[in-house]
C-alpha cells in the first residue's frame, strides 16, 4: 500500500505543537511499520499565525488547505490575544477554513474506553460500552447566519443580533452523512431540533423525514427536542448511536456527550466536506480539548485525543480501516496497562508524560505489528 498521502499539519497553540508531535511519531511508525508514507507540510494557524503574519491563518496557509488530502489540526488560542478585536482572534483562522473548505459534517464520537468508565462523572454502567457519534452542521446556522452584529440604539441601548438560517440543500446534505454512518453503526438516527419554537428546526425536521423516506428507510429514524436530548445524554444515553443535529445545538450536545467519557483530552474529530466526482472530499481532524495554555510547554498534555484524529483521518480521507483500527486497539492497550495523563490519572495507574504516552503507544503498535 505504499503510496503518499498528503498532509497539512497546524499544530496551533498551547499544547498544540506537543501533542502534535506524537503524531508525527505515530505518521513516522506507520512509514517504517506498514509502508505508509505521508508527504507532510507543516503551517501556522490562530496564535501563532497571528504571531507572524498579522492574522489567524495566511492566505498562503489557507490554499495549501484547499490542495491537501487532509489537514490535521492542534489547538489554537490563549490568553495573550484574548484583547484582539473579535475579527482576528486566533478562532477565526479555524472558522475560515471550515468555511472555505465547506466542511459542513463535523462528526464528534464520544466513545467510553473501558479503562475509563470509573473517570465518567456518571454511574459505570450508564456509560460503560457508551459508543456515540454525534453528526454537527458545521457552516450553517446561527453562527454564519446573516444579519448579524452589534448595533447602537441610542440611550445607552446596544442590541446584539444573531441569525438563526437554513436551506434545504445545508440540510439535507448534513443528514445523508448521518444516514450513511449510521448503516455502518447500528442503523438509528436520533435528529434534533427546536421545532416546536423554531421554524428552522420545523424546517428541519421536515426536510430529514423527507430524505429519509427518499433512500433511507433501511435506517431507523426518531426526532427529539434540544433540551430533552441534552437531559437524556445524562439520564440514558446509550439510548442513542447517531445524534443529528445544527451547528448551535451540536456544539453544546457534543460537549456534553464528550464528558459523559471522563475526559476531553480523550476525544477526537472530524470535519468533512462534500465528496467530489473523484471520489475525493476535503477534511479536516483535530481533538475535541483546547490549547490547554495552563499547562503548555510542560510535557503533562494528554496526546490520544489528537493521535485518535490522526486514525478518522485515516478512516475517512483515506479508507484504511485496518490502520486505524490498529491506532485505536493500541490506545486501548496503553489504557488498560495502566498508563494516564494527568487529566485522567486515577489511582492505581501510572502517570506518565505527553511523550511517555507516545512511548507507550508505540511500544502497543510494535506488539500489534509483531
């Protein structure tokens, strides 16, 4: 299978560039293991790019994005640019590129690793086996919607204005993706909404159902409102596989489901795009944590998060499954040996550093690969 791949890899800020590194090592075992070779570009986003250049992400930057098979990204922002006006703040440069590369899917699993269940805030056996993947409009919706801004009323009033907007086609391409990944699941899509109060979301419901009778009936559909699916991922919820759902509600659903695993530095994700006709679509991987700036530059960052994007990246740019299956099998070794990052050290373990992870998940693919 020896053929390359290209790569953009932005490390971001924080503990970006640290766990980044990992995955090189990860990248660099699966050159010499499995004769897989990536051809890997390494670029600047949010702080640092705002650092060099002026602004969260350069032009330059933002077309060697377009031209990758896939990008894989860090972490970006910090402190030190917290006062920058709202237009250049380092989160910008990552909401350019899932707008311009139209990643309109972010997919958000939120998987419970056996040798966690005990760091789950919630009873063991409501979150042992927990296996979620949580299906995200990502470039739509309240966040892009227009008008919006700020705007003087006089008086000393200001009003704040937001636009909640969807189309039929943001819709409906979102959830084929959900219909798709739920046939290689356990084929049920739980869709959600605001339909009661929102006429986006009567839209929106209105338009699944309608694609779901067109080709999807195999899959087996049910529709809940926000704040009931936000009160059932605490009270049940493996009741769910596939959670469809907007970008504003996605956002915050998805958190939530990412602490139901015990920690956010165990979650991965990806953003895809529309496939062309070659079969090809642009996408983008990075962890669900933050730039994490309290403990930069200290070797303590848990680096799974990011090395498990690595594997979607893997899964779904490039259809090697068995790649990484054996990325993800290897992080569940390292799990059960014992081995923790301070955010999900418990007692009895072993705390070891973000290259001590490495260490210990190479020595987990070597065994694998024996």
């Amino acid at each position: 299978m020896a053929s390359n791949k290209n790569l953009l890899i932005l490390p971001g800020d924080g503990i970006g560039p640290e766990v980044m590194r990992e995955v090189r090592r990860v990248v660099d075992w699966m050159d010499k293991r499995r004769a897989v070779t990536f051809d890997i570009d390494e670029d600047l986003v949010g702080g640092s790019a705002i650092d060099k250049h002026g602004v969260p992400l350069a032009d330059e930057t933002m077309d060697k994005a377009m031209e990758a098979d896939a990008v894989l990204l860090g972490a970006v922002g910090g402190p030190q640019w917290d006062n920058l006006d709202f237009s250049i703040k380092p989160e910008r440069g990552l909401l350019r590129l899932r707008k311009e590369m139209e990643l309109f899917a972010n997919l958000r699993p939120a998987l419970c690793f056996d040798a966690l269940v005990q760091a789950s805030s919630l009873k063991p056996e409501l979150v042992s086996g927990l296996d979620i993947m949580i299906v995200r409009e990502l470039t739509g919706g309240v966040y892009f919607g227009e008008p919006r801004g700020i705007e003087d009323l006089g008086n000393g009033e200001r009003r704040g204005i937001n636009t909640q907007v969807y189309t039929t086609s943001e819709i409906r391409r979102v959830a084929e993706v959900a219909f798709d990944l739920a046939r290689k699941r356990d084929s049920r899509v739980c869709s959600v909404e605001k339909a009661n109060v929102m006429e986006s979301g009567l839209l929106w419901r209105e338009e699944v159902t309608k694609l779901h009778g067109e080709g999807f009936d195999d899959v087996e559909l049910s529709h809940m409102y926000a704040d009931n699916c936000s009160m059932q991922l605490v009270r049940t919820p493996k009741q769910f596989d596939v959670i469809l759902t907007d970008n504003l509600f996605g956002d915050m659903l998805s958190d939530t489901a990412a602490m139901l695993t015990g920690s956010l530095g165990m979650l991965p994700s990806a953003s895809l795009g529309a496939t062309d006709e070659t079969g090809r679509r642009k996408a983008m991987y990075e962890p669900v944590h933050g730039s994490a700036p309290d403990i930069a530059g200290e070797n303590k960052a848990n680096p799974l998060a990011t090395i498990l994007s690595f594997a979607m990246n893997l899964r779904y740019s490039f259809d090697m499954g068995d790649e990484a299956d054996l990325i993800e099998n290897g992080v569940n070794k390292v799990l059960a040996s014992g081995k923790r990052t301070g955010d999900i050290m418990a007692a009895g373990c072993d705390i070891v550093s973000t290259e001590g992870m490495g260490d210990a998940l190479l020595r987990a693919l070597d065994e694998q690969a024996a």
